[in-house]
C-alpha cells in the first residue's frame, strides 16, 4: 500500500519535535529499519530533518510519502497513485509562483481552473477540504480510504459544517491532540488497509509496470516471432492501467473473481503463440492458464483465484515478456502471512505425479495440460482444481524424473515411488526417483515457497485419479 500523507507539521517547531510528533503517528506501523533510524533522528542535531525524515518515511514495505502544503500535495495527487491518503485539514496554501520550477502543467492547468470556479482555497483551514472533494468528487478515490489527521479536528462542528455544506459524507477525522485516538483508530485504520491482499496485488503490478517503462525494457524476441503479432509493450502496459485504473476495492467475492478472471486473460493472451511443446518453467504455467480460461473451464473450478495466484502469474507473465523479475514488488503481499520453506517439495510432487499420471511413463506436462480438455476429460474437468494444476505446472520443473538407476550420487535429497499401471495393462511396478535439480534461477527459488504453500492447501481439492 503506497500512503499519500499531505501535513505541513507547523505546529512542531523544533525538529526533534518534527520527529517525534511523526513517532508518535506510526510507531508500530514502519517496519524496524526506518523506525530505528526514525528513533536516532530524534536526537540529531542536524537542520534539514525534512530531507532525511522523506526518503526515511517511503523505505517503510508500506511507502509513506510526506508533502507539506496544499499545492504540493496537489501536485503529488496529480503525479502519482496512491492507495491511501492522510489529510491535514490546515495547510499552508503554497503559491503557485513559488512553486511554478516544479508544478506539472497539469496541476497549473488545475489551480487555474479552482481559481476561475472561485474553489481555489482562501485560508489555509480550507485547503484540506479542496484536496478531498478533488480526491474523491473528480478521481473517484474512496471516501474510506482518505482520513483527516489534525491539530483542528478538536474543532469537531467547523469541520462537520464545511462537509453539511456540501451534502457530502465526512470521513474519519483523528485529533493529533487526542493520542490514544491517534493511537488505537489511526494507526488500526492504517493496518487494516494495508493487510489487504487486493490493494497489496494492485499496488505491485502498478509499481512493475512504472518500471517497465523508466527502464525502457523491451519484450523478448519470442514474443516477435516470424508469423506471430509482435507484442506491443506500451498497448499491453496502458491495457493493464486501464483495468487497474479503479480505485475500489471489489465489494463481492463474485465481483473479485470476475475481475482476477478478465486480468488474467489479459495478462495471458500474448501466450497463445506457444504450442504445449514450449518446455519453460514460466512459459508454460501461463499458457496452460490461457488456453483453461479461454476454454471456459476456469468458470467451474472449485479453487477460486486468489489475489496471490493473479500476483504469481503477473510475475511469471514479466519474467517471460521482458526477463524483469518483479518479485520484490509483492513483497507486501507475499510475506505477511509467512508462507514456510518447501521442505517436503519432493514428497509433494511424487505424490501428485501418481495423481496425474496414467500410465507412468507419460509426460506430466501433458497430461496436466489434458486436465483442461474437455473432450478427454469429459466427466472430470468441472470438478478439477486448475489454480492446483497451474502451481504444479510450475513445480514440477524443479524435480528430476528418472529411473531410480539412473541417480547415483545418495548425498542427494531423493524419493522412491512405485506406481501401479492400468489395470487393463500386464501388472508391473515402475520405479522412479525424483530430486530437487538446481535450477540455478533466483526468481524460481523465490518463487517455489509460494507455489508450495499455495499447491499444499489446494491438493485436498483434487478430484479421486481416474482408473
């Protein structure tokens, strides 16, 4: 969750009392490095506390960006997204003439256009208010995610009457000079927001897709193949955009799994190029997703996407177009609910290569891939788990298959299995050993915990294998 925070912080006048009005704000809410550094700003004695306190805010997991007055934040709203927005409702009203070096057009284009509609804020208490409307009347940001945090909000019926005169619901307003509120509301308010797993998956696709475009990264050569329609990156970014462009948080489960349904066949489409024989372990979990939602299999599968599986295939979807890992991205969305090491991935897998195949000596990434056939899986495939196939898709190029004389080193990590073939078939047992083959990819290692955990709490969906 990237935070907007626009406050001026007059009334602190020394900067240890900058520092320690801003403690006081988010102790508990920034991660330990910037709150220990946090803490020994509180007893420097340097002047430019502000230029040390901003780049210290934004290095928080949850990136705080601090302006102070209401030109400046107008600018910062106008420039960036944000995912949640903290408003002081006394601001210093900067002059445009003053800030004219570093105002974007746009934002000049706009006080123009307050001034000639007389909105233009006259006194400072008014310029908190002139944000909000701006917020949420012309950019549609939520009401619930924008809160007042100000030494006026004890002034409860002047703030309550500017809202009444317009008609307009007010939004939470913390008192800075109510700690305890500011403490158990404020502070709550903050986390709650940003545990959640949509605004955590929305702001790191937003924030790999800023980076595909100041890196200038260009797609791959396999996406302009001969025959093909090359890939146009900027189309394919300013498509994502666009569906990311609202703000809101889907109100119903229906509504969410629509809308991870139509991003993923957005973010997939440009695997329709690849044929089943395309052995990569970030290709081919996309092209197995592309062909069962374009199958419409994906509609019936009792395991409904998850804002972790539409991250996972974002990822794998950068990793093969432009070689970008974009796992860092996520790191928000991924490591809050702790997802533990794949330490039993061997035993995981062999047990699910019996579940797939039939016979044994068959591909696995073919008979996967039949899982969403319907004319070869014609009683099956409504019941068939496919966010289970698309992790095992991915995991299972970490395993090497083979006959058990074929691995001799015993130092290596391995299982034995015997699989029993098809009863129609002259009854004999095959033997094959599998080991974790080094893959020598950073992205996939950190990838597999989450594959792992996410494969292990969708196995028990598996329908019973077919005889």
């Amino acid at each position: 969750m990237k935070i907007l925070w626009i406050d001026d912080l007059k009334g602190d006048t020394t900067p240890r009392e900058i520092v320690a009005s801003v403690s006081s704000y988010f102790k508990g809410f920034l991660d330990q490095s910037p709150q220990e550094d946090l803490d020994r700003l509180r007893t420097s004695e340097e002047d430019d506390i502000e230029g040390r306190l901003r780049p210290l805010l934004k290095r928080n997991s949850h990136p705080i960006h601090w302006y102070d007055g209401f030109v400046n934040g107008l600018d910062a709203i106008v420039k960036e997204s944000f995912d949640f927005v903290i408003l002081d409702a006394d601001l210093p009203i900067n002059t445009i003439e003053a800030q004219s070096g570093t105002l974007s057009a746009t934002t000049k284009q706009l006080i123009d256009e307050f001034r000639k509609k007389e909105v233009f804020p006259n006194v400072s208490l008014e310029a908190g208010f002139t944000l909000y409307f701006y917020l949420v009347q012309e950019r549609g940001f939520p009401r619930d995610r924008v809160v007042f945090l100000s030494a006026n909000a004890d002034k409860a019926d002047e703030i309550i009457n500017k809202f009444r005169s317009t008609k307009a619901i007010p939004p939470k307003i913390f008192s800075k000079n109510d700690q305890t509120q500011v403490v158990e509301e404020f502070r709550e308010t903050l986390k709650t927001f940003s545990k959640n797993e949509h605004l955590n998956l929305r702001r790191g696709i937003l924030d790999v897709l800023t980076l595909l475009e100041t890196k200038s990264l260009s797609t791959q050569a396999l996406f302009h193949k001969d025959g093909d329609d090359p890939v146009d990156k900027d189309a394919f970014v300013n498509g994502l955009k666009f569906l990311l462009k609202d703000h809101r948080i889907p109100s119903s489960e229906k509504d969410i799994q629509l809308f991870y349904l139509v991003l993923c066949d957005y973010l997939t489409k440009p695997f329709e190029r690849f044929s089943r024989n395309y052995r990569d372990k970030y290709v081919m979990p996309a092209y197995f997703m592309r062909n069962w939602i374009a199958h419409g299999v994906m509609n019936n599968s009792p395991s409904q996407l998850s804002a972790k599986d539409v991250g996972f295939i974002f990822i794998i979807v950068i990793k093969s177009m432009f070689d970008y890992s974009g796992l860092e991205a996520f790191k928000t969305l991924y490591t809050s609910s702790g997802e533990p090491e794949p330490r039993d991935l061997i035993g995981l897998l062999s047990e699910l290569h019996e579940y797939y195949s039939s016979p044994p000596e068959c591909d696995i990434f073919e008979l996967i891939r039949l899982k969403g056939e319907k004319k070869r899986n014609t009683d099956n495939w409504p019941n068939e788990p496919f966010v289970a196939h698309l992790y095992a898709s991915f995991l299972f190029h970490a395993l090497k298959i083979g006959a058990f004389s074929e691995i001799k080193d015993e130092q290596k990590q391995y299982k034995q299995t015997r699989i029993v073939p098809h009863p129609d078939q002259n009854g004999y047992y095959f033997n094959l050993n599998y080991r974790i083959a080094s893959t020598n990819d950073d992205l996939f290692d950190g990838l597999k915990p989450i594959a792992y955990q996410r494969l292990h709490e969708l196995k028990s969906l598996l329908p019973p294998k077919q005889s």
